[in-house]
C-alpha cells in the first residue's frame, strides 16, 4: 500500500507562485511515475504534470514553462513548484503514484488534495 499526503495549497494572486509537496509513504519502492493532476469545478481531472523514477519529466501545455515537478528521493517526496499562476489554474490538486506490483499489474494511489485558489 502506497499513501501519499500533499500539502502546499492555498489562496495566491494572480502571477504569485505555490509550490505543492507529495510525501510517499508504504510500498514504495516499485512506484514507476509519480505525477499531478487536477480538477476544477464542472470540470473532469486532467494531468499536470508527471516524473518518472529516471527523472524524465512531462507537462501539460497550459502550464508548460510557468510550472516545474521535481522530486527529493531522500525524502520520498515529489514537488510542484507553480510560478506565473492564472486564475484559470483554480483547481484542486491531487498526487497520483502508479506502482507496479508481482502480476505485472499497475496499481494507482491519490492523495486527499489541495485547494489552489487564484484570485483578487
């Protein structure tokens, strides 16, 4: 079992900067990728952005170039650092983990979300 605690959210100004955290906890030592995703109100998940435990990063175009994913094996901790924020990027924020296990199968994990609020 894989358990994955975020934290970092909050309310910013448009152009402001946030950087979200994701501790991995459990079985983690055969988590493949490691990625964001989030979801606005009336609005279905989408990805954000993903890093690979080679460290070969990918990133959805509305953030590319304002947003970075990174990560601190050390601490089994995964970070999105958000820079020139929108308030189009009012979202809540979830870690995914995809781990795979003795079948060959792929198991996913979310953490509890963040809130990201851009506003005035």
């Amino acid at each position: 079992q894989v358990q994955l605690v975020e934290s970092g959210g909050g309310l910013v100004q448009p152009g402001g900067s946030l950087r979200l955290s994701c501790a991995a906890s459990g079985s983690i030592f055969s988590i493949n990728v490691m990625g964001w995703y989030r979801q606005a109100p009336g609005k279905q998940r989408e990805l954000v952005a993903t890093i690979t435990s080679s460290g070969s990063t990918d990133y959805a175009i509305s953030v590319k170039g304002r947003f970075t994913i990174s990560r601190d094996n050390a601490k089994n901790t995964v970070y999105l650092q958000m820079n020139s924020l929108k308030p189009e990027d009012t979202a809540v924020y979830y870690c995914n983990a995809e781990r795979s296990v003795l079948s060959g199968a792929t198991r996913y994990y979310w953490g509890q979300g963040t809130q990201v609020t851009v506003s005035s």
